[in-house]
C-alpha cells in the first residue's frame, strides 16, 4: 500500500528530504549553545555582528557596499511607511512558503527531472553549508543589535511576525548567511535558465515555451531576488555580506551539487528495508521524458545493484 501512495504522489519523497533538513536546521540552535556555554552565545553572536558591520565599513571589501543597512532602513522609514509595512509582510510570508511552492512547481515544470535535482541538490547542499556556519560563526541581525546602533525591529514592530519567525523551532542568532536570499538567487537563476535567455544554440531549451513566458520568467529571476535583498536589509534582519556570502555558498554548492550522489545506496537500502518500491518521479513526462531516477541523478554507478547486492547478502530476492 504505501508504495502505491508513494508512486501515486512520488513528489511526498522530496517533502520528506525537507524534513530532513528541518531537523538539520533545529540542531544550529542547540549545537552554538553548548558550544560556546563558557563566553555565552547571545555575546558571542553579537560581537559578530558587529565585526560584519565592521568589515563592511571599513574592510578591504568595502567598495562593495556603497550603502548601509541604517540608510536603507531609515529612508523606509521616513515617508515609506507603507512600503516597509508590505516588505514586513513579505519577509514573514514568503520565505518558506514561497520556496516549498518553488520547489513543487519546479517538480512539475522542470523539463527532466535531472534539470530538477540539480536545482534541489544545489538547495540542499546550500542548506548545509549555511547551517555549519549557523553553528559556528552565530551572528546576531542588525534589529538585534543594542539600540545606538540605530536599527529597529520593523517586522514585530508592525505586528507582521507569522509562525514561520517565533517559537522554538526558530535560530534567531543565524544571519549570516541570509538564506532567505541564499533561496531568492538559487530561484532566481534557476527563473533566468528556464528562459532560455543565456542557452546557447547547441543547448536544449525548455520545450514549448512562448515569448511572453521567456520575458516573464526572465523578469521574474531578477525581481524576486532584488525584492528579498531589498525586504532583508530594510527589515534589518540581515546585513548586506550576508546575501554575498549566501551567493558563494549557492555558486559552490551548484559547483559540488553531485557530492550528494553518495548517498543513493543508502536511499535504495532505507526503500528495501521499509519494503517499497521507489518511485518513479514524473518530471519531464508531460515532454516525452520517462524521468527515470538513474537519469535524473547523472551518476557512474547503476546503484540499483547496491540493493540487490545487499538483499542477495540477507537471502532476500
């Protein structure tokens, strides 16, 4: 029965790789605490907030950052109250939702499901390279930071928190890096490469797709990420090194998304262990792609035979 349920909503298997990496997530919150007990980690966090700003203002990289988060923030603040109100909103609103949309509607949309798993391992990837630094270099937002610093916290201040920002489940100590648009410029190049805009003559384009898709999709890929840069400083939850240090972490993880292949023999043990039949995914079949999961992972190794292998090992066909 359940793997009836599986290959009927194959996609159940990617929501269940999210979970995973929620439980990831919950360990960045604990694993600081401990870590740094003996200096406390609410100091700790702080005094690298602070070193951003720093950096920013006055490292080799400051060319990079001609504004400041306060002058971003203060010029919302005065005359913009309505903007700042609806970026509140989108900071509270979107982030996870936004991205689990993303996410299915890509698992649809992809033109083969190997399009699809790079985007989603490169995601994954970025998760744990984000999470690492979670635990290691905490570091307090700007609206966290002491009052003469300037900073305010919009986004409580107007009442626009939702449950996706409070309880404990959330690491408020982990700005950097911003992965509200770590996400924003994985889902906005992933955007621009389905509008084909920068595939060159020999490469396969997406399929079917009219003119008016190929500028909406290109529009859309540079004003999604701007909007999340613009709503994560101006809420002063971020500071500006955090997006770029979000962006290596997404071009690295793009670079290295085929590390993640390692654990395919897994995956086929953990469906022979539950006795399930993994799931054909559907990506790519509404263009004539069978999306077979070999394919989809682009690996050297037919790691079906890891199953058998072991199956033969315990007398099971």
């Amino acid at each position: 029965m359940h793997s009836r349920i599986l290959q009927r909503f194959p996609f159940l298997i990617e929501m269940f790789y999210w979970i995973i990496n929620f439980l990831f997530y919950r360990m960045t919150s604990t694993l600081p605490q401990h870590i740094f007990a003996s200096t406390g980690i609410w100091a700790v966090a702080q005094a690298h907030g602070l070193a951003v700003l720093e950096a920013e203002e006055f490292g080799w990289s400051n060319f990079m950052f001609p504004l400041r988060e306060r002058e971003v923030q203060q010029w919302f603040m005065r005359g913009h109250q309505d903007a700042l109100s609806t970026l509140n909103r989108a900071y509270a609103l979107i982030h996870i939702p936004g991205t689990v949309g993303f996410i299915a509607w890509y698992y649809y949309a992809a033109p083969s499901h190997s399009t699809f798993a790079t985007v989603r391992r490169t995601m994954t990837l970025t998760n744990f390279l984000a999470f690492l630094t979670f635990i290691f270099y905490p570091c307090m937002p700007p609206r966290l930071l002491p009052t003469e610093y300037g900073f305010l916290d919009t986004v409580r201040h107007d009442n626009a928190q939702s449950v996706w920002m409070s309880g404990k489940y959330v690491n408020s100590l982990a700005a950097m890096p911003s992965m509200h648009f770590g996400y924003a410029f994985a889902i906005g190049c992933t955007l621009l490469y389905r509008s084909g805009c920068f595939c060159s003559p020999f490469e396969k384009k997406e399929i079917g797709q009219s003119r008016f898709w190929k500028l909406f999709f290109f529009v859309l890929g540079i004003v999604y990420p701007s909007l999340i840069l613009t709503t994560v400083v101006a809420t002063a939850n971020h500071y500006f090194l955090d997006a770029v240090v979000a962006t290596l972490f997404v071009l690295i993880a793009f670079a290295c998304n085929e590390t993640l292949c390692v654990f395919l023999p897994l995956e086929n043990c953990l469906f022979w262990a539950i006795r399930a039949a993994k799931p054909a995914p559907t990506t790519g079949q509404r263009y004539g792609d069978g999306g077979s999961r070999r394919d989809e992972l682009k690996c050297p190794v037919l790691v079906e035979s890891h199953c058998t292998v072991f199956g033969q090992r315990f007398g099971v066909p």
